[in-house]
C-alpha cells in the first residue's frame, strides 16, 4: 500500500522551506516594527463562528469550508480565514478593556478551503494577516495598507498594483444599495439564480458575481462613490492623503467591493502585474468591517485588516525572477583522517555549534575525498582538516574554499579564527 499527499495540499521540503522561513520571518519583523503582536488561535472552532463571522451569503461559507462533527456530534470546522477568529478572542478574552488600544494583532498559519485546485489556490494555505481594533482614524487604515505594500516591496517585488475603495458608512451603503436594485431589478430575469437571490438580500454581491460579469448592466451599474456621504468622503479623502503621504501609488476602483452587511469605507486589494503570473493575480485583500466584533456578540468596535496567502507571494515573486538572499552554507566542514582525529571531532563540533558556527562533519566513515565532496554539497566556506598528525601537534588545517589558501591553527584557537572569519 502507498499513499499519496491529498488534492490540494502541499509538502514543503527542506530547499524550499527556507523561502518560507524568509517571508515569514521578514513579516515577523515588518509587525514588531509596527507593533502588531502575535495571536495564535485554533486551527478549528465551531462552525457557527465562520457562519456568522465570515458570513452565510459568501462562497466560504457555502461552498469551501471543511465541516465535520467531533465525537460529541459538535460541528466544527477547520478555519478557512483568520479574521473570524481572531475577533472571537478579542472579544472572549476582552482584549478592547487593556488601556493600549488600538489593539493591533497578525497572524501566520494555515487555513482550510475546499476549492479547485490550480496554481495559487489550493485548500491548504498559509495566511498572513494583520487586524487593527478599536480605532476610526483613517490613519489605522493607511498603515495596514502600507504594513502589506511594505512586505511585497521588502521582498523585491516590482510589478503591483493597489486598488482601493470605499463603501461608505451605513448610511451611504443604503442610499447605495437603494439605487442598485433600481438599476437591476427590471431585468434582474437576465441574470443567474444566485443573483436573483441577492436582489433584495444583498445587491452589491451582483456586481461581484463572476457569472454575469459581462452583462452590460454592470458596467453601467451605479457606483458607490456617488452615493457617500459627506463623512464617508472625507474618510476615504484622509485614507488617500495619508496613503500619498506614506509614498503609495494606488488606483481608485469603484467596482471592487465586499458584500458582507458589516464591511464599510476602506476595501482595498493588492495585485501583481507580472508577466506570466497567470489568471490568478490578487495577492492580498483588506478592508474596514466596523461591525463584525458585534455581530459575533462583543461590544461595537471599528476594525480593519488584510490576509494574504504565502503561496501567491511566493509565486509572485517567481513570476518577477526574485531570488530571496537565503544563505544555505554551513560555516565550516570538519574532515577527519584517523580514529583519534574522529573521536576528538564530536567535541570539536560541539564546540563550534556552541559558539554559533554553522557547522557539520561526516557520519558516514567517508573516505578523506568523499568527506570533502560532502563539505562542498553543504557549501561549506571552511573546511578544517583534523588528522592524528595534526592531533598530536595540537593544531588543525583550516582551507578558506573561496579562495583555496590553507592555513594551520592551533586546535585551542580555532573556533576564535573562525568566528572572526565569518561573522
Ligand atoms: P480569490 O478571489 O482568489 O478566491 P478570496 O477573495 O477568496 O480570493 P480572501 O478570502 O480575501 O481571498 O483571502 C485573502 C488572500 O488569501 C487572497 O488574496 C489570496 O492571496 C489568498 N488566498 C485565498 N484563497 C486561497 C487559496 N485557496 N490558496 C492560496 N491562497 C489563497
Ligand atoms: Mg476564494
């Protein structure tokens, strides 16, 4: 019997693991620079959580998420998103009652959907995502967005392109939403099922809907920015100053949109242009959603985030030819020749590791040239030579393999030599 990974999932082995390790640790850091602390929460809740918080008009919801019940005959599911959760705790463990708000978190970790599998989507995913809680100031909203512009361009990623819009308040949305089903709902026969239920439950979802995408009532749909109000539009004006003044390039794009009731103001997508990309070229998707902490029973509180998925930034950094500066090397390589030599060794290494070199020797009883064709394979800079000769004399044969000059130290003053050379 032999078994096989399942559909959609990924083995990430060691020569590829370290770009992810690299991606992530930059992430890591990008968030301490702008304080958004770690949060880690379970890979599975109940299934309501995502019902409710992710919301049960969206294709998650319907289509993708990975439900089964636990012994107990509870539903459960395996998270497909990592906002839902993290405003469950936020909420659970009263985080809004510290006096440092607003509260500003991130979170790396895989998420579950089922979906088609195809390059850049498969129903295992890493997610990165920050949320900002507890603040209004459009001010929150540039900094999430430039935290994830921030990431790309650290990376070394040219070809994007951000797209913003806005919502609006309550009040904008319903004047908005008033004006689409006027606009749909004579020929609204034309369109699919789905939309037809989205009429009168939720007609911004239309404009999102890839069936009918090419009716020509979309194009001539009216657009959100008509109807914001005077707040919404000083609101977004502050979030294009701000993003202007952080040095971001974006375009305004009145169709993109988000259909859930709790989403306002600020939506924004990052996308990459490169050539040979492939059709799939959103690589990050944000927004306002002030009334999500409520509708999943906490008090009333703004938010805003973004998730993104290390797969598509990794493919988009493939697509422009980006290499990460991941150094693979090991610092120094012992070759040995004797028993003695072997056995004096161990400690050797051990006392290299200990003092933070990167380093490695044979396990294999190798012949002298195997040894060194090993240190090569590990891209050893150093390659120290220890023989009972040597041994005796109290001294090691250190070979720089860049430069191929040799020279000999004394046993006791080798890691010393070492570290200076390579740190
Ligand atoms: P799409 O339209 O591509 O299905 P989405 O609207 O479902 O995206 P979000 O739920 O907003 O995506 O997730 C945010 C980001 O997570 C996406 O922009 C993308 O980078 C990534 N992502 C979403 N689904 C997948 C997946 N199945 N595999 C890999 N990455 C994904
Ligand atoms: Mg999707």
């Amino acid at each position: 019997m032999s078994f096989q990974i399942p559909r959609g999932t990924q083995d990430i082995l060691p020569g590829e693991v370290e770009k992810w390790q690299f991606v992530e640790n930059t992430a890591r850091d990008l968030c301490r620079r702008y304080q958004y602390k770690e949060i880690r929460t379970p890979i599975f809740e109940h299934t309501e959580l995502f019902a409710r918080g992710v919301g049960e008009s969206t294709d998650i919801v319907q289509k993708e998420m990975y439900t089964f019940q636990d012994r107990k005959g509870r539903s459960i599911t395996l998270r497909p998103e990592g906002t839902a959760s993290t405003v469950r705790a936020f909420v659970e463990k009263k985080l809004y009652a510290n006096a440092s708000q607003p509260t500003k978190l991130y979170y790396i970790g895989p998420m579950f959907r089922y979906e088609r599998p195809q390059t850049g989507r498969y129903r295992q995913f890493v997610q990165f995502g920050i949320e900002a809680l507890g603040s209004n100031d459009p001010a929150i909203d540039a900094e999430v967005i430039s935290l994830a512009m921030n990431l790309y361009q650290t990376l070394g990623l040219k070809s994007l392109k951000l797209v913003i819009n806005s919502l609006g308040d309550s009040e904008s949305r319903k004047a908005h939403r008033e004006a689409l089903i006027a606009h749909f709902e004579p020929r609204i026969g034309e369109f699919c099922s789905d939309c037809q239920k989205r009429l009168q439950q939720n007609p911004l979802r239309i404009l999102d809907c890839k069936k009918d995408r090419d009716h020509d009532l979309m194009g001539t749909a009216p657009s959100i920015l008509e109807f914001l109000n005077e707040d919404s539009t000083l609101y977004f004006y502050k979030v294009q100053q701000y993003l202007t003044a952080n040095g971001i390039e974006f375009e305004v794009d009145p169709g993109l949109v988000r259909g859930l009731d709790y989403y306002n103001h600020t939506a924004f997508e990052i996308m990459s242009n490169a050539e040979g990309f492939g059709a799939i070229t959103t690589l990050c998707g944000g927004g306002r959603y002030n009334g999500l902490a409520q509708e999943i029973g906490g008090p009333e509180t703004p938010g805003i985030g973004f998730a993104l998925s290390i797969e598509r930034l990794l493919a988009a950094l493939e697509a422009e030819g980006i290499e990460l500066p991941i150094s693979a090397g090991v610092d120094c390589y012992i070759v040995t020749m004797g028993d003695q030599a072997k056995d004096r060794a161990v400690s050797l290494l051990n006392n290299m590791r200990n003092a933070g070199l990167v380093a490695e020797k044979d396990y294999e009883d190798k012949k002298m040239k195997a040894q060194f064709k090993a240190a090569d394979r590990h891209q050893a800079k150093f390659v120290a030579v220890l023989g009972d000769d040597e041994l005796a004399n109290n001294v090691i044969a250190i070979k720089n393999m860049e430069t191929g000059t040799q020279e000999e130290i004394a046993l006791d003053q080798v890691i010393t030599y070492l570290k200076q050379k390579t740190m």
